[in-house]
C-alpha cells in the first residue's frame, strides 16, 4: 500500500490511512489530516500497513454512481475522465473543481444513487478493498493539475446543488414578491430565504431563530412554518437530523418573547429591521451601502476563530497589559508569513499584509515579540524571522531574495513612516518604503529590482516574495506621516490600522515563563512544513532548475464571491466621494480577500481543503472595513502637507478635546496655549487661520466687572 500512496501523492493527491477493508478513518481528523508530504505518509502506513488509501477531494469533483446499471452512467459515455471501479459496481468519475463555485459534498441529490465529492470529502482509491473486493482504474489517474474540467451539462446540475448563489435578478424578484404579494406565507418565504445556512457551531442557534420568526413573528400555522423551516434547514452543511430539527421548532413555539405577528403590519416589509438586527435593506435589496454599513460597536468582531484564536490565547497569557487586538494582528501576521508562497485565492491573492499597531508608550507596543519568538523558535521556523531593523532598501531586498518568505515586528515604525513627508531625508532610508510598496503588490508575481550601473549590484528576480509586517508606532508618529500624497497614492492605504487600549488592564497572572503548548507548536509546524504537491519550495527559490511550484488555490463559494463583487463595487464609488477616504478604501475587497484566506486555513485547522466560505468573506470585509474607518478618521484629523499644516492640525484637535469637555464647547485661549506650548504670535496666526477656514468659530464671554474673554470652538 505504501507504494500506491506515494504514487498518489506523487501526481498531487493528498492521502491518508483508512481502515483495512474498510473506509473508516484511522487518523484523528479524519481527511483533514491528509497530507502529500513523503515522510508523513510513510509514517501513515509504517504504523498501518494494510491500510486502504483515502483520497481527499480538495479540488476535485468526484461523482459517485453506485450501480453498475445506473443510468446516468450513460451521461458520462462520451466524456474522458479518470474512471475507477468501485467494489459495488460503481464508478468514479474524476474532474477538477471549478475555482468560482461553492459545490459541497452531497448524497443521493444529484441524482438517484449519485454522490457528489468535493472540499472536504473523500474516496477510498485502488488497490484498497471494501467487503474483500477491490477497487481498480479503468481509465487511469492522471496529474492533478491535468485533470479534465467539469463538463457544461454537469456545472449546470451542481449550480442547482450549490448554496444557491444569489444573482441580483433573484434579489429583485424577491424584492418584488415582498412588494405585491399581500401572503403572508409568500412575505415568510422571503424572509426566510435570505437567511443562509449555518455550519456546526453555529447552526442550532441560527435554526431556532428562524423557527422562532416563522411561528411567532410571522404567527404562521404550524404546518407552513414547518414546511418552510425544513426547506430552509435544508441549506445548512450539514442540516439538522428530522429529530433535532423538530426539536429546535418546537421549542421555538414555547419560548416566544415578541408580541406574535411583530414582523407583518409594523412599517412596509422591506425597510423593516427587527429587534435581531435583521436588516431587509442588507439581506433583501442587497444595496451597495446595506452591504457595507458601519459595524455596530455594540457588537464587536469576534476573534478570528482556529489557529489564529490559538495563538491569541497563548500571547495574551503571555502579556503583562491587556491588548487583544495587538495580539489578533500579530498572529494574523505571522499566520499569513507561515503560508508565503503556499496559498493564494482563485484571484491569485496572496496572505501578505502589513499592519500597523497604534499605542502609546509603555502600554504594551513590544510585549509580545518575546513569546512571538518563543513559539517560532519550538516551530522550527526562524528563517522566516526578519531583523527588528534593516539599514537600507538592499539589505531588505537582500533579505527576501534568501529566504523569500520574511515576518518582521519592527518597533517604532511609525518614525520611518514619517520619512514619506520628508524631502531632505537619506534616500537609502526613504528607499525602504519604496521598495515595500513594491512588496505588497509582487507577491502574486515577479519583483525586478532595480537597475544600477555597474551590473554587480543588480539584483535577480525574486519570485513571489512574500514580506508580511507588524510595526508598532506612537501615535504622534502615524499622525506626523499623514499628506495627501502618502495617504492618496502611496504606503498608508496599504495598511491595516490596528488601535490599541491606551489604559489597558493589567494581566494579574501572566505566564512569561511557560513555553507554548506542544499541540500549538505542532500545529505551526505543520503549517511551516507544507509543502505544494510539486516540491520543495526552498529548493526551488535556491536556484534549482526546478519549474516554479505553484501554490495550492483556496477556492472561493459562491456566497463569498457574491460578498466580495458587491465589497469591488461599493469601494469604487467611495473611491470618487472623498479623495482622502477614498484612496484608502481602494485597498478594501483586496486586503479582504488577503484575510479571508488566512481565515480559511485558520478556522479549517491546515490547508488541505480549507475554503473562503461566506463567515470567512464576511468576517474579512468587516475587519478590513473597521481598519480603514480608524485610519480614514486619524488622516482627516492629522492630514498636513507642511508645517503649518501640522500646527493648525494639532490647535483644532486641542479646541475639540479640551471643548468637550467645556459647557457649550467654548474653550479660553489661555487654556489652548498651555496644553499645546505654543508662542503667542504662533498661536494668534494658527486661530485666525482656522477661522478663515471655517473650521473654528469665536466667541467672548459676558463678565459684569472684567473685560470679555475671547472664547473658541469647534464649528458645529
């Protein structure tokens, strides 16, 4: 057997160990645990000789026939394909996955006796047995990257098993039915139809909310709302057993606690949003500015969930101040550097992302490089540590060229950003900044480098280099960095602001001592290690005559396709509304789908059949929306493009912050001059520049024995 799975993984098919005669896992996740690394499978079948060889479906479609006199094998007659027989009589067909569907694995839909196999399922493969009898090749396996395309007719009958994506023709004509139909069945069904299926987890208590609004809120007879409440169960991977599901409905009717029939007459059906927070603008209408609204901070993201969530725990155990964003950033960060030059989504983007940490100091900016260490070093990942400091543009070009995959934390960064506004600075260090945003865009491609005179110091090509980065910075720093020119066509857009607590809580037990879990650092490992079926990307990067391996494609389904044209769509037209906002929101849909791959192998738990699913799509987008609304907020309050700029800036900020706390807003001049320390003269021309910009107004106070005083605030 082991010479049959390594001729499987060979042509680029992950395996794993099944049980004799059967197809019964025998590692502890299943096919999630399938690999195409040698050393792994060796292992695998060292400890199991006999054991049947699980194939995983990641990027594949595999149709199921059972029976050798099925007719639907006859739709299959003239279409060449990898073909293998099954112990039962059946066949399986093999083919390459669409990259812009969101098929799921089913059985029994496509058709009587026909399975479907995909992203995260699996097949036993040959020369494994079931029941004593042999599976075997009839048309051989092929190379994964050369296996066939789904045919026409067959993309056609899984587009109707899919997690029904939906065109806008289908918004507007549930929009419409909403509007004309009076049924209150038929206004049920479309409410209910907006709502998407869940996977385990999340999936009873989205249940129970449905039943809830079909029984109570809608007050529709139980048989109705029984019928649509199985219709819509239907659409959760995998859906509720019968006896679970009637279970969630049931006690939904016992536990009401809105007034019954709370959704029908209240306001017109499609504006209306309910006490959950249903919005029909968002889930009906689909409008552009529904689609994006600002989060409710009442609600806050939740972490992102996986291996990412882990190491969070184990950096906030390891903190003295308590900065969980901090943490949710820096493990993001290193995440995305563990998958460098391995993944990307079906629009080649890669997990590359700078962020940038806001916090004042002594709050915590540094605190977790220490125990971020710790964890790479037990890993066994150092190389892709970069120095806390380079000197110029070459030593970081220098440093990618080696090791083509790079983390760095540098403190203080914040400083170097304000080398952008800087004419008379070194060009060696300014040159740092040119070449990251040269970084960020080339990792799906080639870096070229730049051309000297004398040939020697030319650089080759770099293919895919791939620089994920987590600096820290004060905020006087970050607000010193703003112009119009850093902020609409340079560095600043390409980052994801993060803002810590500045009067964090402290950890009373923080563990600085005790390394990560040993689960933990397998896991990173294991993440460092993986390998694309074509080889050795170290080898190769090192100058092997090898051909480039390409990476393994996340795909994308077909809600989380749909989130990410509608996030394209809408950053286009804030990009012509505000041409400071707008520059940032340029970066939006692309540094989401940058997370929403890291999300996909984190909440996955590897890479082998991960998959962008609508939670990871939406997560991305609102996460990358937040960063660009902190970071569009701090430039239209620092934006300065001189120095008198930055000194009127710097006045207005002081009028609002000393006027809010001021009856009326009104602050003295006395007031502003000492908080800020400026010279009389200085602080007379920055007001009347304010007030000639319509950004302040003045006013005086009414004393009865002393002269007015003159009193300032913001326009309102």
């Amino acid at each position: 057997m082991i010479e049959a799975a390594n001729e499987y993984i060979f042509l680029g098919y992950p395996v794993f160990p099944c049980a004799e005669n059967d197809k019964t896992p025998l590692t502890k996740n299943g096919c999630k645990n399938a690999t195409v690394d040698p050393d792994k499978v060796k292992k695998f079948w060292f400890d199991n000789p006999s054991a049947n060889i699980g194939l995983e479906c990641t990027g594949l479609i595999v149709i199921d026939v059972d029976g050798a006199d099925n007719p639907y094998h006859q739709k299959f007659k003239d279409f060449a394909c990898p073909k293998q027989q099954t112990p039962g009589g059946g066949t399986h067909y093999v083919m390459k996955r669409p990259f812009d569907r969101g098929y799921k694995n089913s059985v029994g839909k496509l058709a009587e006796h026909v399975d479907v196999r995909t992203n995260g399922g699996y097949i036993i493969v040959a020369p494994s047995q079931c029941n004593c009898k042999a599976y075997r090749w009839d048309t051989p396996l092929i190379k994964k990257t050369d296996l066939p395309d789904v045919p026409d007719w067959l993309k056609a009958e899984l587009d109707a098993l899919d997690e029904k994506t939906v065109t806008w023709d289908e918004v507007h004509e549930m929009q419409r039915m909403i509007n004309t139909d009076n049924s209150t069945t038929a206004r049920a069904m479309a409410y209910i139809a907006s709502i998407p299926g869940e996977t385990e987890g999340m999936r009873n208590d989205t249940a129970f909310r449905v039943a809830a609004k079909l029984r109570n809120d809608f007050a529709l007879n139980e048989q109705d709302a029984l019928d649509i409440f199985a219709e819509w169960n239907a659409t959760n991977n995998p859906p509720l057993p019968e006896k679970e599901m009637l279970s969630v409905f049931k006690s939904a009717g016992r536990n009401a606690q809105k007034q019954k029939g709370c959704l029908l007459n209240s306001m017109p059906v499609d504006k209306q949003v309910d006490d959950d927070g249903f919005d029909f603008d968002n889930f009906l209408d689909r409008s552009r500015k529904a689609s994006i609204k600002k989060p409710n901070k009442k609600d806050p993201l939740e972490p992102m969930p996986g291996i990412v969530k882990e190491i969070i725990d184990y950096l906030n155990r390891s903190s003295i101040k308590h900065q969980p964003d901090f943490a949710e950033a820096i493990s993001i960060a290193f995440v995305g550097a563990l998958l460098g030059r391995k993944v990307c989504d079906p629009m080649n983007c890669r997990t590359n992302l700078f962020f940038l940490g806001v916090l004042e100091a002594g709050e915590g900016k540094t605190q977790f490089q220490t125990p971020l260490n710790r964890l790479i070093m037990a890993a066994g990942c150092k190389q892709l540590l970069a120095p806390n400091r380079y000197t110029s543009d070459t030593a970081l070009i220098r440093g990618l060229e080696h090791n083509g995959v790079l983390f760095w934390y540098p403190e203080e960064f914040g400083k170097e950003l304000e080398k952008i506004k800087g004419s008379k600075n070194s060009p060696h260090l300014t040159g740092i900044l040119d070449e990251l945003l040269q970084f960020y865009s080339a990792a799906g491609g080639v870096y070229q480098g730049k051309a000297y005179a004398e040939k020697k110091f030319n650089i080759d090509p770099i293919p895919n280099p791939h620089l994920c980065l987590f600096g820290t910075t004060c905020p006087v720093s970050i607000e010193n960095a703003f112009n119009y020119q850093s902020v609409t066509n340079g560095l600043l857009p390409r980052f994801i602001l993060i803002r810590g607590n500045d009067n964090p809580e402290k950890n009373a037990h923080p563990d600085l001592i005790t390394p990560p879990d040993e689960a933990l650092v397998n896991v990173v490992n294991d993440l460092y290690t993986w390998k694309p079926a074509s080889g050795n990307l170290v080898d190769v990067y090192g100058g092997s005559e090898n051909p480039l391996p390409p990476p393994l494609i996340v795909p994308i389904s077909g809600r989380a396709k749909m989130k990410f044209d509608i996030a394209s769509d809408e950053e286009k037209k804030r990009a012509n509304e505000d041409d400071i906002a707008g520059a940032l929101w340029k970066r939006w849909s692309e540094n989401a789908r940058r997370l929403a791959v890291i999300y996909a192998v984190s909440s996955h738990g590897g890479i082998d059949g991960a998959e962008v699913d609508e939670t990871a799509a939406t997560w991305a987008l609102r996460y990358a929306c937040e960063a660009i609304e902190r970071m569009a907020e701090m430039a239209h309050d620092h934006l300065a493009d001189s120095y008198g700029d930055q000194v009127r800036n710097r006045l207005y900020r002081a009028i609002k912050r000393y006027g809010a706390k001021a009856k009326g807003g009104w602050v003295t001049r006395t007031v502003i001059a000492r908080s800020l320390k400026m010279d009389k003269q200085e602080l007379n021309r920055a007001l009347e520049s304010l007030q000639d910009q319509g950004r302040i107004e003045v006013g005086e106070s009414a004393p009865k024995k002393c002269r007015p005083t003159q009193l300032f605030r913001v326009k309102i």
